[in-house]
C-alpha cells in the first residue's frame, strides 16, 4: 500500500459531438487522441460513466491493448481515471498487451464488468496511423448498441471528469499493485497479469493438442508459416504455435509487438500480407496464417499461395466442427454469419440441419445469440470467425480449428477446400473496397440507390451482361430483428437477390477513420461440377459491372476503381 493516499481531481472539460462509438469502438487520427484537449480523457469518462455507479463501485475491469502507438500514455490516463470514478481493481496485460480475444477470455473467466481493448484493429499504427479505444461488456463482447448510445449521448454534454493524476503503475512488474486513494472509495488494485496464460488454458480446454502436435512435429510434420504481422499475436504465436505446439521457432514470423506495426496495415488479406503470400507461393509450406493488429482477425492460405476465402473458411470449420472436442462435448447448436458475408454457411447449415441466423454487419450482433444459447458458430466475410467460447472473433482459435480439422482428415488446404464444394457447391464471392470517399457524396450515392432498388419497377429488371442474365427477385435495405430482445436494427446495408441466388450489396463501413468507405459484395453460386475452379474476377465481371452502373460509384465519388480489392 502506498504511503499517503493519492489525491482524485475533478478537472473541467469542453465535450465533443464526434465520440459516437463505430461498429467496433472509437477509431481516430492517432493525433486526435494525442493532440485534442482531453479527447481521451472525455472519451474514457463516457465510458466509465455508462456504467451505472451501483454497479461501478468496487468492480473489476479489464485493460489490454495491441501495443499500438499511443497505448501506453492511454493505459496510464485510464487506469487513473478507473481509480478516481470507483473501479476497485483493474487487470491489465503484461506490458499493457492483450489481444482482443484475450481480453474476452478474461473479462468471461474472472467476471470482469467489461474491459477496454486499445486498438484500432488492421488500420495501421504510429504517429500519423490510427488508433481507436473498444468497450466490452460482461459477456465479453463488443458493447451492444444500446451501450453504445448512451456512451454517445454522455460525451456530447460531458462538462468534467475524475481524475488521480499522482497515480503511477509499472505495466512490466506481473502481480499486485495496491493504492490507497483520497476519497471515499475502497483501496484501488491494480493487477498485472501474463499476456497469454488464461487464454491459452482457454485453448487447451477447446482442441486437442496432441492432435495438433502431432502434425506440427514428427517425420511427415506440416510446415507453417505463421505472420504475426508485427502486432499483438507475435507472443501469442510464440508461446501457443512453437513452444506448446511444437511448430519450428522459424515458423512464425513479424512476432514483436511494433508500435507501428513496422510501418504495414496489420491487415491480414492478399492485399497487405503479401510477404506471407510470397513465402507461401514458394511451395515449402502447407499452411499459412496471417492475424491483425489485435489478433481477432486472421487469413488462411495452403500451399502454393491458394487462399481460403473468409465466407468459405467459416463455413468449412462448420461442417467439421466434430473434429473439435469442444463442440463434441457441447453439440453444435445454430450458425450465424453477418448478411454481406456469403451463403456457404447457409448450405451448411442446411445440410447439418441447424438454424442459420443472418444479422447486421458487426461482431456485437452474435453476442445475444451465443448467450441465449442459439449460436455455436459465427463468422464474417471480413476476416473474422468465432464460437460461443468467448464472444469475440479470435484469429488464432480459428487458425488451431483450421490445423485440427487438417490433423483430423489428414488433407492439405486446399483438398478440404475443393472437397467442401464438390458437396455443397461454390460460392464466388469478391467485395471491392472504396476508401477515404467524400462523405456527401457517398451519402446520396446510398440514398439514390436505395430508392431506385427499392422501387417496385426495379424488382422486375432483367440485366443481361455478356452471355449472363440475371433477373432481379428481391431488393431491400437490410433490417435485423434480435430474435431474443426483439429490438430492430434498419439500414444495414442495400441487398440485390437474384434469382440464381446471386447477390450484390452495397453498404457505409462503420469502422473507418477518414471520410466514408463503400463497400460493395458480389457472390454467385455454383453447383455444376465443371464449373468450380474458374477465375473468381472472371465469374463475378457482370454482377460488378450491374453494381457500378447501377449505383454510378465511378461519376458519384470520382473514383476510377475500387482501393482494395478482395
Ligand atoms: C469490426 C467488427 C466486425 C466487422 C468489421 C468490418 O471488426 O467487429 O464485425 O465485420 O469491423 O466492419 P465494416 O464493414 O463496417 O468496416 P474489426 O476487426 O475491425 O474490429
């Protein structure tokens, strides 16, 4: 216990209008944090201040970040503002690092209130990158958007916040430290706790290492390439990948948590881990993986570069969730995939005869589904799949089912892969990406869309391109009915369902930092045997050309084509 007890201040404050929490928490300019009066400070109030004070008063948080520029100076602002407004002990990551997975491992295991993860996920770090602040709830999950609201609602009329600005912790000193603080508040503990232990038993509990071990090591081992993409996986990957598992310490690569991520997108996608798709395409490895800067997302590539389309992915960890001894202990209850993300889970849910739940864009919306007990498995187009385990999305839990369902089946990547659609059938799918659009403009791009996709006319459109047809058979703007709390979530994105099951969809990224981001969704289904291993771009080209004339993106924004392809 510290000598003289630690003053609490209350210091005086201007609110700001643009604190409204994204689809995953608050993502900035780093130098909006760093350079605005108080920005986080008033940020972190709202947060604290969302938390009903009964319940605020002496209760456990968690903090961790993924070591991303500007984490540091936050822990120390949050950590002396928890002290000042009631929380009784924080536990925070060796070193402030905790993945996003960890953090709702922990927050579920020692009945945390909830847990703030700095991070800004694949955006890039540093001075001049991004950074972003999460909150989750006592489920473990990213803050429903009632929470979210009201986090909002408090920052905009927000006058002051607490303060113990004399409090000092030692992020890199494990265990206990204690403070007494000037107020009427119990002694303040702050708790430092070992990155990867709790989350690591978590794993042990769910696979079967032995299993994994087995192929890792061994005569006929699997070679890996695992790229921890310079953010918070590389001590995760280290410990669980090489020392546990037994894969080659040179198996994982970019393992150092970087502030800056070295200067890359900690983006696991062909597009920026393209280091990995190079080694990858030399043939010396069977399986590769790539995770982001927090480690929820992830990629998978097998031998020669063939990469797993996320949609596919989550659905092939579906059908052979059986592999894993987690899900034959618990069964497997119903699936859920986000709407933009494509229909293959759909046809695995349909052949394992399970309830398939198709909800908004955003990992917070599986959250009701797994605690009421309806879900076992989630996943998104965007690089992320999950299960009721935690209630995040975890990059590396789906990189261990990935090399459980390999030792299970004793098949490469890509053989599962093929063997998946030579049964169920294909889904091609591509989403092209236009960053950093005028936010105006991209508005009334999405209005005048919606009102000419919407109109009765429309539902009765033929678009012919090439030798293609494709008739139009539903439209709308996506609406999402929580079946357990019956609330309603409307404009959640511009669907075009066509007759062959083919869809386009238009929708605003909710996570980006600078101006607005269109995002557009192509998939086709096919059935046909003689048809599965054609180009992706080639069976996609008129679905994409229907969604750029009929949206008119190009003249709308200026833009000649889309930044990122996937
Ligand atoms: C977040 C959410 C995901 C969502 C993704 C992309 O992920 O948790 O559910 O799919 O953003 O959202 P949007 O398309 O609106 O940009 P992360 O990994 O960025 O925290």
């Amino acid at each position: 216990m510290e000598a003289c007890p630690i003053p609490v201040v209350t210091v005086q404050t201007v609110p700001y209008d643009d604190q409204k929490p994204g689809n995953s928490g608050l993502r900035k300019k780093t130098m909006v944090f760093e350079s605005k009066r108080n920005y986080l400070q008033n940020f972190i109030q709202s947060v604290l201040s969302s938390i009903d004070l009964r319940d605020r008063q002496g209760c456990t948080m968690v903090v961790g970040s993924d070591g991303r520029y500007f984490s540091r100076t936050a822990i120390e602002v949050i950590v002396q503002m928890a002290a000042a407004n009631g929380i009784g002990r924080l536990v925070i990551g060796h070193n402030g690092i905790l993945s996003t997975p960890a953090v709702s491992c922990i927050i579920r295991k020692i009945k945390a209130i909830g847990g703030i993860i700095l991070t800004a996920s694949h955006n890039p770090g540093g001075p001049g990158g991004d950074f972003g602040i999460k909150f989750n709830v006592a489920n473990g999950g990213p803050a429903p958007d009632t929470v979210t609201d009201k986090i909002h609602q408090i920052s905009r009329t927000l006058e002051e916040f607490a303060i113990c600005p004399d409090l000092r912790i030692d992020l890199s000193r494990l265990g206990r430290q204690d403070f007494d603080l000037e107020n009427k508040f119990k002694p303040f503990r702050v708790e430092i706790v070992d990155s990867v232990d709790v989350y690591l038993n978590l794993l042990r509990s769910i696979f079967d290492f032995s299993a994994i071990k087995g192929l890792l090591t061994g005569s006929d081992q699997l070679k890996i390439r695992i790229d921890a993409m310079n953010g918070v996986m590389g001590p995760y990957v280290r410990r669980i990948l090489c020392d546990e598992l037994g894969a080659p310490a040179n198996s994982a690569v970019n393992c150092i948590p970087l502030e800056d991520f070295g200067g890359q997108h900690p983006d696991p996608s062909l597009t920026y881990a393209a280091s990995l798709v190079e080694a990858m395409k030399g043939g010396e490895f069977g399986f590769g993986a790539a995770f982001d800067g927090d480690g929820d997302r992830y990629m998978i590539l097998g031998q020669n570069g063939f990469f797993v389309n996320p949609s596919d992915s989550v659905a092939i960890i579906a059908a052979n969730l059986p592999c894993i001894p987690y899900f034959q202990q618990m069964g497997v209850r119903g699936f859920a995939r986000s709407m933009p993300t494509s229909t293959a889970l759909d046809k695995v849910a349909k052949a394992m005869k399970v309830t398939l739940y198709e909800t908004p864009t955003g990992w917070k919306f599986f959250g009701n589904l797994m605690d009421s007990g309806r879900c076992s498995l989630c996943g998104e187009e965007s690089f992320g799949a999950g299960s009721d385990h935690i209630r995040e999305k975890d990059g590396l839990w789906a990189v261990l089912t990935w090399l459980s369902i390999m030792a299970a089946r004793k098949q490469s990547v890509e053989k599962i892969v093929r063997d998946h659609w030579a049964r169920l059938g294909r889904n091609y799918y591509c989403r092209f990406d236009y960053e950093g659009v005028d936010q105006k403009a991209a508005f009334f791009m999405m209005r005048d869309l919606g009102a000419v996709i919407t109109d009765k006319a429309f539902t009765s459109q033929k678009f012919a391109v090439g030798n293609s047809v494709y008739s139009v058979e539903k439209t709308d703007n996506f609406e999402y009915t929580d079946p357990v709390d019956g609330s309603v979530t409307k404009n959640q994105g511009l669907r075009i369902i066509f007759t062959d099951g083919s869809r386009i969809i238009f929708r605003l990224s909710l996570t980006g930092c600078a101006g607005a981001t269109i995002r557009i969704y192509a998939e086709s289904y096919e059935r046909d045997p003689e048809k599965l291993n054609r180009e992706t771009q080639a069976v996609l080209g008129p679905l994409i050309a229907i969604a750029l004339k009929i949206s008119e993106i190009h003249e709308r924004t200026g833009r000649k084509g889309p930044t990122v392809i996937t």
